[in-house]
C-alpha cells in the first residue's frame, strides 16, 4: 500500500479526478473522438473492460477496490508513449452518437458505470506519478478539444451547435465535457452604453448651447466696447467709389454740419450719422449751407458729398422734400425754403382745413393745435414754375388720401388711424417694429391700459425736435390733450406726418402679445418688445447703461 505522508500528495488531487477523463475518449467513451474502441494497450485490462462493459473486468475493479489495494494504473492514463502515438486512430465520432451514450449511461443502460467503477477509476488515477500526472494536463491528447475552439467553431449545417445548457457542477462530475456545455459569452452592455453616449452627447450639446448663448449675450450687449478694445469697429466712411443711385437732401434755414449730418445718413449717402460732421471738424471746416432741395448719390464719402452740396448744379428748383416724422411747423417752414414762396403765405394756407377736404377737429382747435398736422403726405414734390401756396397744400394732401385709401382706411376713419399712425412714425425704428409698435398700442388700448408714448408727451409741450429721445419730467406731466400719460387712450389728434409704412401698419398690427418696448440702441435702433412690467424695466436700465456710455448720442 502507498505512503498516507507520500510527499506526492496533493489536495487539487480528488478536483482533477472529477474531471471528465480524457481517457475515455481514446477508449470509445462519450465524447471521444474515435467511433471504434481503441485497442487496449498492455496491462490496460481494467481500462479495456471499461470501455468494453466487460462483466469480469468490472467484478476485478470491485474486489480489488474492495480488498484495499489500488488499481493498477491503465496504461490510457499516461502520456502517449512513441509508440502509442504511432497507433493509428480513426475518425472521431459524432456528438449525436456521445449524445446518445450519455443518455444511455444516465438511464442505467449497460453503458452506465456502476459506481464501483467509477471509484475505481479515481483510485487509478491517485497512483499515477505526480510527475507523468501532471505532463497529461499540460498537454492532453490532440483529440481534446478546447474550451476555446469548441465557443468560436463555426457548426455544419448537419450538426447544430449544442445550446449552452451545462453547469460548472456537471463539468466536474463528468456528466458534460467541454463540448457540450462550450462557452456561453456574457451579455453584451450594448444598450447600456448606447444610453450612456447619448447622456454624454445631450451634456455636451446643453454646455456647447450655453456657451453659445453666453457668448451671443456678451456680443450683442457690449459689441461697441468689444470692437474698439480689438481694433474691429467698423469704418465710418464708404470706400471712395462706391456711390451709386440717387438720394435727396434738404437744407432748411439754420441747418449746421451737426444737423445736415444725420439727415445724409438717413438718405442713406453716409455710412454713420456722424460721418459728415466729424469730417468737417477734423478738417477744421465751415461751409455756408444754402436752403433747397440737393440730389446726391447714396454711399458716398463725407468729403464727396460736402463737394455736391456746395455745386449749385445739384440744387433742384421748385423742388421740395419733406420727410416723414414731420410737423406743419417743420413742414412749411422747408417748403418756403425750397420753393421760394412766403412762409406767411404757408401758414395761412394750413389754418382752414376744410378748403382740402379735410374735416375740422374741433378740439386739436380748441387746444391750440394745428388741425392739418398729420395731413401734409411726406415725399419729395417738383412743382412748376409759380406755383402757390395753397397749390402745394392740396398736392400734400390729395397724396395723403391716396396712401389711406391704398390701406383700406374709411373714410370716417381717417382721422383717427393717421393718429395712430403718427406715433407709429415717431416711436419704430424699423419695418418690422413699425407693425409690432402698432401691435402695442391696440393690446394697451384693448385692456384700458394709457398709452403712455413718450413721442405724445413731447408733442403736447413742445420738445418733440428739441434733439433728445427722452421726455424730461415736465412734459411726462403737463396736462394737455396730446400727452398719453395723463389722458387716457389716444390722443386728440396726429403728432406728425405718417408715411405709407406708417399708415399700413396702423391698419394692419401684427400678431403678438407686447404691452411695452424701448429702443436699447439709439445708433442701431435695437428695439426690446416686452409682456410685462419686470421685463420692460430691465430693458430700461439696458437703455441707461447704452446711454451712460454714449453721452453724445441724444438719450
């Protein structure tokens, strides 16, 4: 008997012996490769019997386990020797064939091993030597098939690969081998990581949207500061040459280089308001400037366009032009200018509506107001030679019942859309604001809300052309029937002379919810339309902070 303290004992021994034994496959077992029993080699006796079911190798196995002495070693369990390696071997069976001998085994057919047997062979195996025992695991017979290759082979068409069905348990009992149980791959985290990438995707586009909201921010708030700090402000002037069209200029009596400045702007010959007048300071220059009406180009330099005022060749005779956001004061006083006619002549023409067709406003009479305001039609008029003064009233005003009629006005209407329409023209900077300020004054006058324009208050005391777009404290709170702020709804009459726009606008208001807007910018005409108070006095204080940083600008 061996040595209980063999110092070739090893407590992996009785694991290993529960491995399916690569044995039985070299002896025909379930799941060897060969199909015929292989020929036993010398002193195999217990080995062949065990792949043969032969009675009296089985009753041999048994009384020599019985009796206490160990199984003599089969040769099967060791290393193939040269000469064993020789041997022929013939083609591995088919698993449906392992299948079916399993099954065999499992239900007590003659293939099952009765358990003597299987005592017998793990006794078998703890006599091998420890030296040959462990040279069989680290290199088994050809015949075996790995772990590996059985999960990545590819099945044939007439034999399905095996579902993954067996248990870690069942490989060691021996009931499954390798092959059949093959490796079952985890789970793959597909949707799992699908879901992380987009939560990184959505977190990268909200930091890439705030950056870009923030920097929008910056821009249009501090666009001014930005470009002088980076040397990016955008030139004054026009490049020489680039004039081209026509645009009309009047001069009035008393028009300086500061006042002629802005007006080439709006007729769009400048590229700033202040082009023209810085022009003359820097060059220390102080032309003598002639009433009249002058035909300029558009986009023109300041220096040019000095040159074409001064040329009498420019100045067009019995020509007038007037503008929009005109009052009759201003209005008469440019025709007189331009036309060489009387201003006396002009103002009597204006004091009887009604030799125009146009109904008298008792009450713009009654407060001392002018009942043609808003009647005199903004456009640019060439008369002939001789005309009158009451000629060219009728002529202002024939046009300004074209523009109502081309809205859609009625006629019992007129008075009051061209009221509407005056403060539209006074307070819009551009198109679009012009139908959204209209929008405005019917969302305040649906909801019994006071107008509250500032364009009204200084109207009705008289600084409407004093140069600043701000109403002082006096006007906000003069009693007089044209300041919104103290009388409810609209006023009594026009502030000024409408134009087109104006008028369509005042017919046709815009979808929209605003009840308030100031203009932010007084050079670019930034208009905030707002829904509520909070709102609107923040863009207030955005107004003050423009106009702290630009002193000059007529806040």
């Amino acid at each position: 008997m061996p040595d209980d303290s063999s110092p070739f004992d090893d407590p992996f021994a009785d694991l290993f012996g529960k491995l399916p034994d690569g044995r039985s496959r070299a002896a025909g077992g379930p799941g060897s490769p060969s199909s015929e029993p292989a020929e036993p080699a010398p002193g195999a006796d217990d080995a062949a019997a065990e792949a043969t079911g032969d009675d009296t190798a089985d009753d041999d196995a048994v009384q020599n386990d019985s009796a206490g002495e160990p199984a003599e070693s089969p040769a099967s369990a060791l290393p193939p020797t040269p000469d064993a390696a020789e041997q022929p071997t013939s083609a591995p069976p088919s698993r449906r064939a392992a299948r079916e001998a399993r099954a065999a085994g499992t239900s007590g057919g003659a293939a099952a091993q009765p358990p003597a047997e299987q005592k017998s062979a793990s006794a078998a195996t703890d006599d091998v030597p420890p030296e040959l025992f462990w040279a069989a695991v680290a290199a088994p017979p050809a015949s075996t098939q790995s772990l590996t290759s059985t999960s990545t082979s590819v099945p044939r068409a007439d034999r399905p690969a095996p579902a993954a069905t067996g248990t870690l348990d069942d490989l060691f009992s021996g009931e499954r081998t390798t092959d059949d149980i093959g490796m079952t791959a985890p789970p793959a985290a597909r949707r799992r990581r699908r879901r992380g990438g987009w939560i990184a995707l959505a977190i990268v586009l909200v930091l890439l949207g705030g950056a870009a909201a923030g920097g929008w921010w910056v821009w249009s708030t501090y666009e001014d500061k930005i470009r002088e700090v980076m040397g990016w402000e955008e030139p004054k002037e026009y490049d020489a040459g680039m004039a081209t069209g026509e645009a009309f200029l009047t001069i009035v009596s008393g028009d300086t280089g500061a006042s002629i400045s802005p007006k080439l702007y709006e007729a769009g010959v400048t590229r700033t308001p202040d082009a023209f007048y810085d022009y003359l300071v820097a060059n220390d220059l102080n032309p003598p400037f002639v009433p009249g009406i002058f035909r300029l180009q558009q986009q023109m330099t300041s220096a040019a366009a000095l040159d074409a005022i001064l040329d009498p060749a420019n100045k067009m005779e019995n020509s007038a032009q007037l503008r929009e956001g005109l009052t009759v004061d201003q209005s008469i006083q440019i025709l007189s200018d331009s036309l060489g006619i009387p201003l006396e002549d002009f103002q009597a023409a204006v004091s009887d509506p009604s030799a125009y067709g146009v109904p008298v406003n008792e009450a713009v009479v009654a407060a001392g107001g002018h009942p043609l305001e808003g009647w005199l039609f903004p456009a640019t008029y060439t008369f002939d030679p001789g005309v009158t003064a009451q000629q060219v009233i009728q002529t202002l005003v024939n046009r300004a019942f074209q523009s109502l009629d081309a809205a859609g006005v009625p006629v019992d209407d007129r008075e009051r859309i061209l009221t509407i329409a005056s403060i539209i023209q006074r307070e819009a900077r551009f198109e679009a604001d012009f139908y959204k300020v209209s929008r405005v004054i019917q969302n305040r006058l649906d909801q019994g809300m006071q107008l509250q324009m500032d364009s009204t208050a200084q109207y009705g005391y008289g600084e409407l052309h004093d140069g600043t777009a701000s109403s002082s404290g006096e006007a906000l709170r003069d009693d007089n029937p044209w300041n919104t702020y103290v009388v409810e709804g609209l006023p009594v009459g026009p502030i000024a002379n409408p134009g087109d726009l104006a008028i369509d606008a005042a017919m046709h208001p815009t979808d929209g919810p605003w009840l308030y807007f100031v203009t932010v910018n007084l050079n670019t005409g930034e208009t905030v339309f707002t829904t509520n108070l909070d709102d609107h006095l923040a863009a207030v204080d955005q107004w003050r902070q423009w106009c702290s940083e630009n002193p000059d600008a007529g806040c």
